[in-house]
C-alpha cells in the first residue's frame, strides 16, 4: 500500500507541471496587458517599459516558463502578487485553511442530510417519502446558488437576524456559507445514494441477509449502504476537490476571504502570479483528495484491497521465475 | 478495519485542523452596533485596496474612501459650495500664476509621532512624481522650483497655469505623508501593508486582504477628535449582498448599492444619499477609423438615441441629464445656447435622413466594449435596441477591466462606455485633444479637430480669470459638441446607503466619499 501511495504522490509532479504549462499559455494568448495592472494604463511608456523589464516580461516565453519552474521547484516561490507585491505562497497560505475549513462542513453538512434522505427514498421507493425527499434533491440541484446564497441572508440575516450577513469572525458567520455549499449538494448526493442503494439492495447477498434473520436496519445499513458507498465516495471527491477552488459564489456573498474569490480576483485585474498559485495548490489538493478517495475505496470495499494484493503477488511471482 | 480507522481519522483531523488555523473563536459575529461606550462604524466597501501607501499604487480611485481614513490633504474638498477649505494648509495666497505658497500647521503629527513640516510635502510631491504610478496627479507640479520655506510655509510649482489645482490637492492622492515616519516604517513598500505615515483622523490597525480593515482612532488628531473608536471597512464585493448586511444591522454604511433595492428600504431606520457629481457616462467613437470618422454617422448616431429615457432607466432615477461631454455641475460647463447645432437630441427620421447621407448609407455593424455594471449594462442594450432601429448593429461586449483599459489605451475599439470623474475639464478636454495620443489619455477618441480647437485649448491652460476661461470654454464645447466625437449619456449620482443616524458623510472632488468625519446624531 505505501509503494501504491508513493507512487500516486510521484504521478503528481507531472500533473502539477502539466498545469503550469497549460495556465502559462493561457496568460500567454489572453489579450491585456499586466503591466497595466501594475503602473496603469496611463502611465509613460517607459515607466511601462521598465516594470516589464523588471518583471523579466520581455525574456522569450520558454526562458520565462523555465525560470518560473526552477523558482517553484527550488524555493517553493510563486512569486509576488501583481497587484499587492506580496509573495502568493504567503497570500495563499492565509485563505486555504479558511476554504478548507468551508468546504469540509460543507460536505459533512450534505452528507449528513443527504445520506439517510437517500437511504429511506431507496428502501421506500416510490412512496410519497421516496418522491418527497427526490423532489427536494431536485429542488437542492436546480437551484441557482448566487440566488440560494441571497435568499438565505435575506431570511436568515436580515429578516430574522439569526447569523450574521457576512464575516467569518465567529462561529455564527459561518453557518449561511456552509448551509448555503453543503444544502447545494445535497441534491446530488442523495440522488447518487439512491440509484446506488436501488442497485445494492436487489442483490443476493441482501436476500440473503434477511433470509438469515437479520434486523432491517442491519441489513440496511451494514450490507447495503456499505457496498453502495463507493459511487457516493467517488463523488463526494470530486465535489471536494471541485469546491476547494469553486466556493466562489459563497465566499463572495458571505465574503469570506477564501482561495476562490483570491483566484477570481487575480484572474480580473490579470494577476497571473497569483492565478498560477492558486492552481497549483489546487492541483495538489485535488490530487491528494483523489489519493484518498482511492485509499478510502480500499477501506470500504476490501475485495478492491484484495484484488490490489493479487495483483502484487502476481507480479513479484512473475519476475521470480523470470528471474 | 486499521485502514478505515486511519482515514477517519484523517478526515476528522482535517477539519479540526481548518477550524484551528482559521483562528477560530468561538464568540458570536461582533456586530455594527456600538458596545459598552465604545463607538464602532463597520462600513461595506466593494474592493479590496491592492496597497494603503498611495503614492505609490497605480489604482488610488478604489482607495477613496480609506486613504481619506489614513491621510489627511493640503486642503479639504466642500462640496456643497464647490470650494476649498484649510486642513493641513491653514492659508494660501498665488505668488504668481504657477506658484503657490501654503502656510501649514503647527501641530500636525504623524500616526507614528513624527512632526510633519513642509519638508514632507516636498517629499510627498516628489515621491509622488517620481514612483509614476500616479502620474496624472503629479506630473503637473514643477519639483525643481517647489521648496519648503521653513517648517510651516512651503511654495508649490506647477509645469504650467493650473486653474484647477485644488480639486487636485485636495485629491486622496496628494495625501501627505511624514517622510521620517515612511523610513522608520520600513519605506514605502512596507507602508503598502502597515501605513504609519499619514496624519488622518483614524490610525491603521489591521487588514486581512480581501475580508477587512480595521482602524483606530487617532488621538493626536490635530483636528476636531475623531467620534468613532474603531472604524471597520469590510469588503463585500457583491451589492446586494451589502444592502443585505445594512439592513441585517452587520454593516452602518453601504457603498454604491443596487439601485432597485433602495426602493424597498425602510426609511425610517435608513438614510439614502444621493449625490449628484461631476462624473458622466460617456460613449467614446474611435474617430480613427470607418465607419465613425465620418462626422455625419457620429451625428446620426447621436440623434438616434433617446437621452432622457436612456438616463431614467439606466440610473434608475439616480442620475442626471447632461448635453455636453463636461457634466453640468462642472465649473467648466456651458448649457448649449443655439449658437451650434447640439446633436445630444432625439429625433429618429433626422438621423435616418443624415445616416443615409454618410459615408454609411445602408447601415454598419461595430462592437460596444464596457466592463459590466448594471448602469453600462443597461446603456449597451438601450443604444443596442435604438441603433437597430436606424440599421446600424451593434454587438455588445462586456470586457474585463484590465482588457478594457489596454483596449482603450491602444485605440482597439469601435466603441466604448467610461465615466470619467475627474472634475478637472481639462482631463475631459484631452480625450479630444487631437495633439494627445490615445495611449497618453488613456483613452479617448483619436479625433482631430480644427486648429481653431487647439489654439483654445492652449489659451484655456494659461487663462486663470474663471469668467474668462469659461467663456473659452463655452467655445470649446461648442466645437467637440458639433462634431459629436462621444456620446454623453447623463451623469449619475453618488449613491450610499446608511443607518439614519448617522451624520457627517462628505463628498471628495472626485465624488469619492469620506466618512472621516462622520459622528452619529
């Protein structure tokens, strides 16, 4: 297992490399200019000149894709910010833990809602529960989230004053940011554990269960809902991994100074130190929550560790004899 | 079994570990209301300041509001009067038409204690000059011929006669800063992030990019004391978002709210402010090139639009009129008085009749660049809807702000939409000055008027005799207006909204506001 992980942490260097070089041709071929940005537009053309030669913007793009390479990989240097002048690693460190923070509550938040909602829509298919709680994971994916994220302020904020409308500097304010990512998931969540449990609980080994006399909720929880798990993990990572970088429209309206609302800025005023930052920590944040959702695969279903052990065997056997 | 229990681990262990570096606490949300006898302003503010040291930041117009917090100017901006009135200068007087000399207090100190003398404003202006970020605020002064006299008296030099110097100075650019305080604060890069420089009313305290600044009362404020403890500027980048906090009680003040949200607000509990300025929207033609080079399509366009319907739905109310490219509260300005044709009129079948003479007779297509907010969103589409109507097409596009400017800047453009603010006419005038580039005003039309134009706008620059520059003045709009190198689509107001007891809210030269005066009733 620690071979495997070692080598899905390797698969992340080309992964991350991959990323610079495909947001460095972007920043190449979008139109603007950042050194007006930096000194605005309506400063002298040599004063312009000069920051794009201390910017290095005049070298040849492979010498400065190359040297941004070696800062990255040699200093962990993601340069300054355009348009603070302070280093990105230090600007990024600030938001990550807070977006971290909003997108694990909010996924915990969905999945505890989420789970039994889909769970009790799979055992009572096509009560008026199963079509009730369908309706409201419709209602939860449908809904625009800029409109769900104003509604619950002007509710929960302004009419009956429960959380405050915006800062997260207690507890309070951070519940309408959460509520408003983790509810928006929801939909999709327990739709997922629906159709997965659907499938699970006509299998054999379900049958087989009751036939043994096991309780309901045993049956249920333990043989059902664990072998359904793996479709609901697979997706709660993505939704992590897509969240970490894409809680925008919350952390706008709640302005929560998070990594999303950092990127969307950056990518406005053409920022590109701080775009090229951002996404290289989000790569290696997705790539590590991708490695766990593997990990968690193993943990939950242990034929996959099996097979993953087998495969082993197979091999080591293999080059003994060719040996 | 080992392996679930490691990732579940893992997995309560991440969020535990987010909570605590996000320096959680556990007390609620402190709100906007004050405590305990101390007094507290939050306000909601759209954007994140990209540094608090002004001279050396190219964009100091989002910083408006929190520069007037820190700095305080040579002279303070009274907008009801349209005047100027003392605050670190306590007198002035012209020793010539380029020099001036201000006589300064005494007892003016840094927020690090250091004295402040004539000494910094020639270090403020020098400083200011030379980091060419702001440039258009600092070019104008003649360095080599500004001096300090002694400690309280100090001369400043203009290049040229500058009639409208002080709407300038007074200008949260030309905030004076201690030069001893910006050295032992690190200079001018450390000031960026922790400004101990400025003499305003409240001190800085803290700033966490993107999320808020907190300042402090100044206590060796050289003015009347500042009424609030702390003031609080949180950033809320979304306008419905920040009337919400106004109206939940998180916030005391909003700026620029949405209009239609205005309406639904209790008045009782809020007070609206609604401003008229010196700023106008303003459609640029780029004259450089086919189709709009050609006078007789400018002016058709000009006629095919619907000026006073345009400036209703658009502003909501909250705006103004206007029939010259210089706003009508503008010192320079001159109500069109018949002795030119003004083509700033709706008449559909006279701009058909003057399209088909043009060098456009079967109409045209051209795109409309803008960077979106509701008030160019909305003129984009009401010009889109009333070209059609004469054949002419228009294709809309929303820009990005640093695409837009590059754009306008480089002559890239069919059309665009831009509020000037500046209330100084010459900067409007040089968006049609001819002999000035387009990169060099950043922006503007490429349009070449007559000789007649220049000699004017030469004879305007060295006129200090009010009556007699604005009689020029009137000569010069007379010209640009007929040959309709813009649009003027009306200026709109300067709108904040906040809780009905609170008082003393100005209004800079730039229609910037300053809340560093504000007390509550």
């Amino acid at each position: 297992m620690l071979k495997y992980i070692v080598k899905r942490l390797l698969w992340m260097i080309p992964v991350i490399l991959g990323v610079l070089c495909i947001v460095f041709v972007l920043s190449e071929i979008t139109p603007g200019d950042p050194v007006d940005t930096l000194v605005g537009a309506d400063a002298p053309p040599e004063v312009k000149e000069a920051m794009r030669e201390k910017l290095g913007l005049n070298d040849p793009v492979y010498v400065r894709f190359a040297n941004y390479i070696v800062k990255v990989v040699t200093k962990a240097d993601l340069g300054n910010s355009y348009t603070t002048n302070q280093p990105v690693a230090k600007e990024l460190m600030v938001r990550f833990p807070i977006t971290l923070k909003l997108t694990l509550w909010s996924i915990f938040v969905a999945l505890v809602i989420s789970i039994p909602l889909g769970l009790i829509s799979a055992v009572k298919r096509y009560s008026w529960i199963d079509n009730l709680s369908m309706a409201l994971a419709l209602f939860g994916v449908s809904i625009p989230q800029f409109w769900f994220g104003l509604m619950t302020m002007l509710i929960f904020s302004v009419k009956l004053k429960w959380f405050p409308a915006s800062g997260i500097d207690g507890t309070a304010g951070w519940v309408l940011p959460v509520a408003m990512i983790g509810i928006g998931n929801v939909g999709n969540f327990a739709r997922i554990t629906r159709s997965s449990m659907l499938e699970v609980i006509q299998q054999d080994y379900i049958r087989t269960a009751r036939a043994k006399g096991q309780k309901e909720w045993i049956v249920i929880v333990k043989h059902g809902l664990r072998n359904a798990l793996i479709p609901i993990v697979a997706n709660v990572g993505n939704v992590l991994g897509i969240s970490l970088g894409g809680a925008v429209i919350a952390e706008t309206i709640f302005s929560v100074n998070g990594v999303g609302k950092y990127m969307l800025d950056a990518i406005n005023a053409r920022n590109w130190p701080s775009v090229q930052g951002g996404l290289v920590l989000l790569a290696i944040s997705f790539s590590i929550i991708m490695l766990l959702v593997d990990l968690l695969y193993a943990a939950i279903d242990p034929r996959l560790k099996s097979e993953f052990k087998a495969k082993n065997k197979i091999k080591s056997r293999r080059k003994a004899v060719e040996a | 079994m080992k392996m679930k229990k490691i990732l579940a681990v893992v997995f309560a262990a991440a969020i535990l570990l987010s909570t605590a570096a996000c320096g959680q606490k556990a007390a609620p949300a402190p709100s906007a209301a004050s405590t305990k006898g101390t007094q507290k302003l939050v306000v909601a503010h759209k954007a994140n300041p990209t540094g608090l040291f002004h001279l050396t930041i190219n964009n100091v117009s989002a910083n408006g509001p929190i520069d007037y917090l820190i700095y305080d100017t040579l002279v303070a901006y009274d907008s009801t009067k349209d005047s100027f009135n003392p605050s670190i200068a306590t007198k002035w007087e012209y020793i010539d038409d380029t020099h001036i000399k201000f006589t300064l207090r005494n007892d003016v100190v840094a927020h690090d204690g250091n004295k402040v003398t004539a000494k910094d404003v020639i270090y403020t202006l020098k400083t200011g000059q030379e980091s060419n970020k702001v440039a258009n605020y600092y070019d104008r002064f003649n360095l080599a011929e500004c001096k300090a006299v002694d400690d309280t008296t100090v001369i400043i030099a203009t290049k040229q006669a500058d009639p409208y110097l002080f709407y300038t100075l007074a200008n949260n650019a030309l905030g004076i800063v201690c030069e001893a305080a910006v050295k032992a604060g690190g200079g001018p890069d450390a000031q960026q992030q922790k400004p101990t420089a400025g003499t305003g009313p409240y001190k800085f305290v803290s700033w966490e990019s993107g999320s808020k600044l907190v300042f402090a009362r100044n206590d060796k404020y050289w003015g009347e004391k500042p009424y609030f403890d702390t003031i609080e500027v949180r950033i809320i980048t979304d306008a419905s978002a920040r009337v919400m906090n106004l109206e939940s009680g998180d916030v005391d003040v909003a700026f620029d709210p949405v209009v239609s949200q205005i309406k639904s607000l209790d008045t009782k509990k809020f007070t609206v402010e609604n401003v008229k300025t010196k700023a106008s929207n303003i459609a640029f033609f780029n004259c450089t090139k086919a189709p709009f080079n050609d006078v007789k399509v400018r002016q058709a366009v000009a006629l095919a639009l619907d000026y006073e319907s345009n400036a209703q739905v658009s502003m909501e109310g909250y705006g103004y009129v206007t029939d010259s490219f210089i706003p009508n509260l503008n010192q320079a300005y001159a109500k069109p008085d018949g002795s030119y044709t003004n083509y700033y009129k709706y008449n559909v079948e006279e701009a058909k009749k003057l399209l088909k003479e043009s060098s456009q007779p079967n109409g045209f297509t051209f795109t409309l660049k803008y960077m979106e907010n509701s008030i160019f969103t909305s003129l984009a589409q009401l010009i889109q809807n009333q070209l059609k109507v004469i054949g002419i097409t228009v294709n809309l596009a929303p820009t990005a702000s640093s695409v837009f400017y590059t754009d306008a800047s480089n002559g890239n453009f069919d059309m665009y939409l831009a509020a000037p603010s500046n209330p100084d006419p010459f900067v409007l005038v040089n968006y049609f000055d001819g002999r000035i580039s387009m990169q060099k005003a950043s922006g503007g039309t490429g349009w070449r008027g007559p000789a007649e134009l220049d000699a004017l706008i030469d004879q305007a620059k060295v006129t200090m005799d009010k009556d007699a520059r604005n009689a020029i003045f009137k000569k010069i709009q007379a010209i640009i207006n007929e040959n309709v190198p813009c649009l003027v689509l009306g200026s709109q107001n300067r709108v904040l909204v906040c809780k009905s007891d609170l008082t003393g809210i100005r209004y800079t030269p730039f229609s910037d506001i300053d809340l560093s005066h504000c007390s509550r009733k």
